[in-house]
C-alpha cells in the first residue's frame, strides 16, 4: 500500500506530494471494484484529501474524491487514458486550451489502440460506439489537429471545455456505460427475474 501519492492541491493550486494518513479498502459489491480510499494531506499546507484507487490495481493514478476532481472517469478507463484525460483538465484549468484539445485527440488515439483499431469508424463498425458518439469524436480529432498543425487556430475557452465533456462522454459510455447496461439487461432478464421472486416466497 502506497504511503504517498503526488496530487493537485485546490488550496494551493499545485501539484505537490501528499502523504498518506489512513486508508482501508471497501468491501466488494456485485457489480463494483474493491478500492482502498485514502486519507492524504498536502505536504505544503496540510490541507486534506481523499483518494482511491482500484485495489487490485494498487499502482493506478488515484483519483481524488475530495474536494470533488474534474473530470471523473470510471476505474474501468484505462489507467493510461485516465491520465491523458486529467491532463486535459489541468490544462483547462491553467488556460492552456490549445493543449487541453490535443490531450482530447490523444485520449480518443489511446481508446482507439486499446481496441486495436486505428480509426473511430473501425469502432462503430464493429459496434463499440453508435453515429452520434462518431460525430463527437470525430469533431475531436478535426480540432486536435487544427490545434497542432495550423499555428492560426485558436482554441477558445468554450470549446476547449466542451472537447473535454465530449471525449469524457466517448470514454464513460465505451468502457463503464456498455458493460454496466449490459449487467443491467442480465439482472432484469425473465430468468433472473424468477429467481429473485423464488427467493422472496422463502420463509
């Protein structure tokens, strides 16, 4: 178990060494991930902090759950595009909007290569995302390479907090929404509907 992590500090408004104080790890739910939550301080101005990480993923960026991080993802994101997407907020929040596109664009490349295609088409071929979350991702990728190659783009501060929403939506509904409907649809199927009313009628 980790005994510090590095994190973003709202109070001072830096990234900054956080030792860890307390931690325990939740107990297993049926559709969820056991966590360790963890008790930290800035190692700057003792300012408190709460964090997780999956705990059979001990080595993953934690995500801090307090003061409430921008930017949630889901544990079941990849801890690589996780990462590029808190990227893509700190550079929303320094004002670097321009690089907060290209974490965008970078973030949709990794979801693209952690299912082995090179193009989002090839994923709504497949299945994996419908034409509306095409276009999305799509109008990402376009502003992430004007943003890069064409010194006469400018990224305002609007568009750069929609790409973020946009490509947090992609991410949620590829890798949590999908899985977590599909669990749904199980427990709500006549056959698993039958067993809990069995269960019910016992004494």
């Amino acid at each position: 178990m980790a005994s510090s992590f590095t994190m973003d500090c709202v109070h001072c408004n830096a990234r900054v060494p956080a030792p860890v104080i307390a931690a325990y790890e939740t107990e297993p739910s049926d559709d969820d991930r056991e966590h360790i939550v963890y008790f930290l301080k800035c190692s700057l101005c003792g300012f408190p902090m709460v964090a997780s990480t999956p705990a059979d993923e001990p080595d993953d960026p934690p995500y801090r759950m307090f003061p409430a991080q921008e930017g949630r993802l889901s544990s079941a994101v990849p801890s690589t595009i996780r990462s590029s997407h808190e990227e893509a907020w700190r550079c929303f929040k320094a004002k670097a909007y321009t690089a907060a596109a290209i974490m965008c664009g970078k973030s949709l490349e990794s979801m693209c290569r952690a299912h082995k295609v090179k193009e989002l088409e090839q994923l709504r071929e497949s299945g994996v995302i419908e034409d509306r979350l095409l276009e999305w991702g799509e109008a990402v990728q376009a502003t992430r390479d004007q943003a890069a190659h064409d010194l006469s783009t400018a990224i305002s501060r609007q568009d750069s907090e929609d790409l973020i929403q946009f490509t947090e939506a992609i991410l949620e509904y590829v890798f949590t929404f999908a899985d977590r409907f599909g669990r749904f649809r199980d427990r709500r199927s006549p056959a698993s509907t039958r067993r809990v009313r069995h269960k019910a009628k016992k004494p």
